[in-house]
C-alpha cells in the first residue's frame, strides 16, 4: 500500500489500565491483537514498511497492518497505561462504519470480562469529517440504532435509546487548538452515557484527528478517569468522616455537659475523669487519622486539578468564540468536590480543636481536684504532727520528772549509804558543800547518765559526749567519795575537817 | 537483530548524538551556534525518551 493511500480514523476505543497491572496489560493486548491477527513483529514490520499512518510520539507500540481492520496502540500516560483501539476506514459512509466499529467494541469487551482483565475506564470516540456544529446527526441515529436496536436489551448500554436521551439533553462540545487536530474548526463533544455508565462516548469533528486521537485525547481522558476514580473514592469516604466528625462533636458536648453538671452538684470520682480524658483523647486520634486523610484527599484533587487546568490549556482552542463546555463542566464538578474536600477538612479541624480544649477542661478538673485531696492530705498530716509535738511535750515533761525523780532517789540512797557503811555522825564532820558534792555529782551523773545511755541504745550509738561525761562524772564523783571516806576513817591521814 | 536489541542499540545511538551536540555546544564561540547545538542536543534527548518509552513496553507485553 502506498503512503498516498491513506485510511482516515473513524473511531477508537480506550481501555486504561494501572501501571501496575502489568499481567492484564499483557493479556489485553494479546487477546486484541489475536482477535485482529496480529502480531507483534509483523506489526512493526507493516508500519515501518507502509508509512501510511502517522500516530502521537506517546503511542509507544503500535500493531498496524494495512490490511487489517484495525490497529492497536499503546500508550503510557503518567499514572496508567492505555490500550488504544482504533478504527481506520477508507473513504465510505462514515455512519457504516460507526456501526461496525461498536459492534466489535460491545463483542471484545465481553470477551475481555470473560479472561478477567481488571479494566480501570473506558471511552469510545467516534470521529466524523469536520464541519458540524455538534454531533452530527447522523452519529446520533447510528447510536440510537445500535442502542434501540441490535442491543435492546444489552444491560451495558442502560436499554434502548439511552444513550440518545442523553445525549440530545446534554451534549458538551469543545473547541480544540486547530494545530493539534488540523485546520477548521475542529471540535470534541461529549455525549452523556446512561447513569450509571458502562463507559463514556465522545465525538470529535476533526480534518486531521490522527495525532489527537492516539496522543491528546487519551492523555485528557485518562486524567479525567484518575479525577472521577479519586473524587469518587472521596465521596464514598466522607459520608463517613461526616458522620464520625458529627458523633465525636455530640459526644465532647455530651461529656463536657457532664463535667459541668458533676461540678455543680457535687465532686465527680477522678478516676470517672481520667476515663473522660481517655474517650476524648480517642475521639481526638480519630479525628486527627480522618483529617490527615482528607488533607491528603485535598492534595491529591488539588494536584490532580491543576495538571486537568493544564491540560486544557493546551488541548483546547483559546480563540476568539472559542467555547470549552466541556473542560468547564468538568472543572466545575471536580472544583466543587476539592471546596467540599475543604470545607470538611475545616470543620474536622474545627472538632479536633474542641476535642483538644475538652481535653484541656477535663484535665484541669482532674488537677483541680487532685490538688484538692492534697490538701486534704496535708490538712490531716498537720494535724498528726502537731499531736505528735503534743505526745513529744508531754513525753520530756514525764521524762524530766523521771530524771528528777531518778536524782533525788539517787541522791538519797547514796548519802544514806555513805552514812551507812561509815558509821553514825561521820559524814557529819565534813563540811556540807564538800559532803553533797560527790553525792550530788553521783546522783547527777546516774540521772542525766540513765538519760544519755537510754538514747545510745537506742540508736545504737556508743560515742555520745552527753553518755561519756555524765560517766566520767559519775566515776570522779565516786572517786571523791572514796577519798573522803577514807580521809574521814583515818586510812589517809586522818584529817580534821573543823 | 531482535526489536528490543536493535531499539537499545538506537537509544545509545541517541545518547552518543546527544553527547556529540553538548560538546560542540561548549565549543561554540558565539551564541547562535551554541544555542544551535543545544537545541540538537533537545532534539536527541527526546528521541531517546520516546525510545525508551516503546522499549519499556514492548519488554512489558513480552513480559521481560
């Protein structure tokens, strides 16, 4: 085949999947190029041979044989990997060739579900010769006839004339950059699926659609497909954060209600507190866990957003009367979930706050009341002690009266015992002062001795001045009254004392 | 020659391009034919990266 002979792309089908998805990748493109009977080096071969064909740079492999139907493209986006399916036609009623093109769709997509390759998005683009202002008629009645005829009763087209209802209500068209699809005015509509949609439908008016169709617009529609599948992922999550946020707000007022009615009526138990406290404090970590996910679900939408702006930019026409319906719609509905992603964020750190100053309150009753019982502690330790001074008054008078006691008895039996052992009247020569000086010193050293010998045994403690004085004056006293007596009896010189 | 090995074969053939372009750029006296080069240079480095690019996924459906 000539390169002049060249086929004109009538439509294509796009399947996405997950990088990741490596295995299903492998079988997808597989079982398209078996259903189409290709081969991977024959494929190259046609394209480097036939050069009738010129695909986007991002079509990284192509299965293209001239004589073949169709032809297969793969492309890797930045998050997902796309099959491309597309249809080339010669020139022929353009409608015919819509028709068939579905049929095979409706027929390799069964056959896909049945090897279990786990599909991330679909879309289907049927493309007709420029110059319709919206789709052109005649792409609506082969949808109408495809869907209210052959499959009626096809569930993944939603039942006869769905697609048609639709689409006649809400057709989004946009204008493309004349420079990614040829000159004119070439144009992108959406067509509205059935709800919930099996897969999506666009149009496009375009005099050279071949690198937009295999490059621009799976690179748009795949970016599309992230933000449904992360909005959507979003919606599902926060009925439930709502509902968490809503319950743990109704709990902290229930529990900060308590406190206030338990500090008004009477004294709450601590224990039944701390138990507060620990509720609270797990109320607060789920907050935290839901708002650090819809901060990072706003992050995602936010950057997500931002490379769907760009993409826009760059893929739609920024002419004068240029319309972009469709990148407005979709701005729109993903821009509304982001501000619905923000506003939940503030209300979930608006709780997490209360539940942080709940926190706060309770904790501060705790201590309150802990400082509360202290000083009852204290009360009653100040008490004991001041009865402890009391008994320790009490104990030194009696022990004072011990030691007098102590003195005078010693103090009597002694001298009575020295008068004793050396005969009547004999002490009575002594000078008084010198008589009751041993005795006294005697009697004292006992008393004040008893006192200080006492205390060593008890804290075991041998080398107390007090002990060893009242002992060395006991000692000397008694040694003094040895002398004495025996000065008195004449045994060391028999001193007179008048 | 097989497609991977002559694919890999092209993307060194790029990066020596490449490598060729930068150094007459360094060696360029005046600024247009440096920016000349360097847009050579631009121009490879594209190529290599849409090399890559069909290389990564024609070893992906191989599954090498």
């Amino acid at each position: 085949m000539a390169a002049s002979e060249k086929k004109r792309i009538t439509a294509a089908h796009y399947f996405y999947l997950l990088k990741e998805e490596e295995d299903g990748l492998r079988r997808l493109w597989r079982l398209l190029g078996a259903a189409e009977r290709l081969d991977a080096a024959g494929a190259v071969a046609g394209l480097l041979a036939d050069g009738s064909v010129s695909p986007s740079e991002s079509c990284s492999l192509l299965h293209y044989l001239p004589g073949a139907p169709m032809d297969l493209c793969l492309a890797m986006l930045p998050n997902l990997a796309v099959v491309e399916m597309v249809q080339r036609a010669d020139e022929g009623p353009v409608p015919q060739a819509w028709n068939a093109f579905l049929e095979v769709v409706i027929s390799q997509r069964e056959h896909i579900a049945g090897e279990g390759v786990s599909v991330f998005g679909e879309t289907t683009l049927l493309v007709e010769p420029p110059g319709g202002e919206a789709p052109g008629k005649e792409l609506l009645e082969v949808t109408a006839a495809r869907v209210g005829g052959q499959a009626a009763a096809d569930p993944l087209l939603g039942g006869p004339g769905a697609l048609v209802a639709t689409s006649a209500g809400r057709v989004l068209s946009s204008d493309i950059d004349p420079e990614l699809a040829g000159g004119g005015r070439p144009r992108l509509h959406r067509l509205s699926a059935p709800d919930p949609a099996p897969w999506e439908f666009y149009a496009l008016s375009a005099a050279e659609p071949e690198s937009f169709v295999t490059g621009d617009f799976p690179e748009l529609d795949s970016l599309l497909k992230e933000l449904d599948r992360a909005a959507g992922y979003f919606r599902q999550q926060k009925d439930s954060v709502v509902d968490e946020r809503t319950g743990v707000d109704g709990r902290v007022g229930a529990l900060l209600h308590k406190q206030t009615v338990y500090m008004r009526d009477g004294k709450p138990d601590t224990s039944e507190l701390e138990e507060s406290i620990t509720d609270l404090s797990r109320m607060f970590g789920l907050l935290a866990t839901d708002s650090l996910m819809v901060r990072r679900a706003e992050r995602h939408l936010g950057h997500d957003l931002n490379r769907l702006r760009k993409s826009l930019s760059r893929i739609m026409s920024g002419g004068a009367g240029a319309a972009d319906e469709i990148g407005d719609y979709y701005l729109s509905l993903y821009g509304g979930d982001l501000e619905s992603i923000r506003n939940v964020a503030l209300d979930l750190e608006n709780s997490r706050q209360n539940a942080e100053a709940a926190i706060g309150v309770v904790r501060t009753q705790v201590e309150l009341l802990r400082a509360e019982e202290e000083a009852g502690i204290q009360d009653q330790t100040r008490r004991l002690l001041g009865q402890s001074l009391k008994l320790q008054e009490e104990g030194l008078a009696l022990q004072m009266a011990a030691v007098l006691i102590e003195f005078v008895v010693v103090f009597y039996y002694v001298i009575k015992s020295w008068e004793g052992v050396l005969g009547p009247g004999t002490v009575e020569e002594l000078p008084p002062l010198l008589r009751m000086a041993p005795v006294f010193g005697i009697a004292a050293g006992t008393a004040i001795g008893t006192h200080f010998l006492a205390r060593a045994l008890k804290s075991r403690n041998w080398k107390s001045p007090g002990l060893w004085i009242s002992a060395m004056l006991m000692v000397s006293s008694i040694v003094g009254l040895v002398i004495l007596s025996l000065m008195l009896v004449g045994t060391l010189g028999g001193g007179h004392w008048t | 020659m097989d497609l991977i090995e002559l694919i890999e074969e092209a993307i060194e053939d790029e990066k020596r391009a490449a490598e060729k372009y930068r150094r007459g750029a360094e060696m360029a006296e005046d600024p247009e034919t440096r920016s000349f080069f360097e847009q050579l240079v631009t121009w490879e480095q594209g190529h290599e990266r849409v090399l890559r690019d069909r290389l990564a996924a024609l070893k992906l459906i191989r599954g090498q």
